[in-house]
DNA sequence: CCATATAGTCAAGATACTTGACGATTTTCC
DNA sequence: GGAAAATCGTCAAGTATCTTGACTATATGG
C-alpha cells in the first residue's frame, strides 16, 4: 500500500465514500481480469454493465436503453462494439418494423457462463479473506441501504460492472 | 404501446460487486449533488479523486503522481483543470528546480471543508437509515477487506482493467 | 563531467459517454 | 382515412477522462 511519508502526515481518507469507491474498483478490476485471462479480451468494464441487463433470451433495444440509465446513443454505441466483437448480434423485430432484437451469440453466452463462475470465485476469495460472517454483515449493509434508498427515491440506477446475471 | 414481452423475469444482480458498485455511485453521485448545490459546480468524481490525495497543506506533483494510481499526464490534465477553476495553484518547488509544489486556494480550501461538512451530513444520514451497528460492521468489512488486498501484494487501483507490473 | 534517473510537459489517441438532428415506422385521434 | 405525434434506431459531433510515446529541464552520483 502507500507507504507514510514524513511529509505533513495527512492521512488518507477513510470514510465511508472512499472505502466502498475503493471496494468497488478493486472488484471491477479482479472481475475484468478474470474475464481477459479466461479468454474474453473484448470484456470491459462498460459493455459489462450494459450486458447485465440483457437476459439470455434477449431483448428489445429499447427496453435495454429503458433499463440502462445511459443514453441510447451511448447503449447504441456499446452494442455496436458488442455486435462487432461477435457477443451479440441485431435482427430486425418481426412486430414493429422500427424495432431490432437484440441477442447473444454463442461466444455471448460462453462469456455469460464464465462470468458466473468468475463472480463465484471472488466472492470465495473475499469470504476466505474476511470471514463468512463479515462477509454477511457487509452485504446485509449493503442490502439494508440499498432499500433505504429505493424509499428515498433519488439516484440513478446505471449499471457499471455488474456480473452478467441469470435467473 | 407495444409491451407484452415477458422478459420480467430477470432479477436484478445481487452479488457483492454490484452492491459495491451500487453503494458506491450513489454515495459518489450524492456527494456531487451535494458539493454543486453548495456552490462548487466544478467539482466532479475524478476530480475528487484526485483531490483525495492532496493534503490541506499542499504536496509536490510528484508524491501526488506517486498517490494515485493514474498515469502522471492523467494527473496533469487533473491539475492542469484544477487550476484553471482556481481551485489549486501550482508553483515552483524551491527545493528542487524541476519540481512543482500544488496548493490549494482559498476557493479550494473552501471546497474542501463544505466537503468535510457534506461527507460527515451523508454519513449521518446512512447510520439513520441502517443504525449505528450495521454502518460500524460495513466498515469493518470494508476495511478488513482492503487489509487483506494489501496483504496479498495487490496492486492499489489502477483503473480500466489493465495490469501495470513494474514498480 | 558525463551517465542516468527524476519531474514535468506536449501531443495524439482510445474509451465511454453526452446532446442535437434526422429518417423511418407506428400509434393516436379527429 | 389520414394528418399529427410519439417511438425506434441512427448519424454526427463534442466532452471528460485516461492512456502511451516522445521530449525538455534539472538533479544526482560515480
């Protein structure tokens, strides 16, 4: 870690924000990591966050942009790369001629499948390193102010390194 | 209105990364809010970030560059922002001619207690919503997490999925 | 004094977004 | 039935953040 310097000992932060900014980065970056050694180099940080809401069935773009909270010129541009990397791909929607569908291809799905895995595997190594208890504590925090929020009703939900999730 | 797709079987995530992600953008995007509602409508995350590691009384661009975990140019731009908003000033290190000492201004240092004063208020308002226990056990989580990260030889964050070796 | 490491800068480019404008359908409503 | 309006996707351009590469100026240590 940062080694304390003589230097006007300010310590860093360590508030809560820091703390859960930093947690969160290094899961991104262990998850990404994971996914690049397991063969799936395209995997960023981004698409994962829009992949996270495309069930495995597929979806309608639009519904997609609905459930992302980005733009849908950026969800557009993403899917774009997406398609041009092979992990998904657009067809027309038989029910609204304005409409595509969109849907994993195979590699889409293999991707899908090792980030299950993946994301089973951190969540091994951080119950080893803290304990299953702390462990628990950390998510029923995590939970309880997650509803404490929905009640408030403010923030926006976009989805940035999330896990592709299944049912 | 076409809207019979029955895709609504899809739960939402509920692993620890996105509840970390989760946690951490509200608590970024509540902190922002906060900070532009009280007059410093410059300020931004990755700015904050960078603010994070500079101390009230100053530091040398270098021991900042060292801090973060972004690349010295990246740091640059930062600064180079920073400065112009007049929220730092940077001058030159009479110690060492080619070093450069950053320092905050007035502006800055008004920030900077407005966001001492807005972190303790959002703090506050997450222990009324999970009580004092839950908030204490999230931070133990959290901090035993990040003590068993610097244990194991991690690297300290740096960002976009990629793995700079060499120190 | 020279070799080399360090501090900072300049330039160009990638990624992940944004807003604005637009053509093509579908829906609404009279 | 048909125009007005809403929706779906796209194209184009711009911004913020961060990257690598190349460079200058200064310091340091034989």
């Amino acid at each position: 870690m940062v080694k304390e310097l003589d230097e006007k000992a300010e310590a860093l932060p360590d508030h809560v924000g820091w703390r859960l900014w930093q947690a969160s980065r290094a899961w991104q970056a262990e998850f990404v990591a994971a996914m690049h050694a397991a063969g799936h180099g395209w995997f960023t940080e981004a698409r994962a966050g829009l992949l996270g809401h495309i069930p495995r069935g597929g979806t309608r773009q639009s519904a997609l942009i609905e459930r992302s909270a980005i733009s849908k010129q950026a969800v557009q541009q993403l899917l774009d790369g997406l398609e041009a990397e092979g992990v998904l791909e657009r067809l027309p929607d038989p029910r609204d001629g304005r409409g595509k569908l969109v849907r994993y291809t195979r590699k889409g799905l293999d991707a899908l499948r090792d980030g299950d895995r993946i994301k089973l595997q951190i969540e091994s190594g951080y119950i080893d390193r803290i304990g299953r208890e702390r462990f628990a504590a950390l998510m029923d925090a995590l939970r309880s102010l997650d509803a404490g929020r929905a009640h408030a009703g403010d923030m926006p939900v976009n989805v940035r390194g999330q896990t592709p999730e299944t049912k």
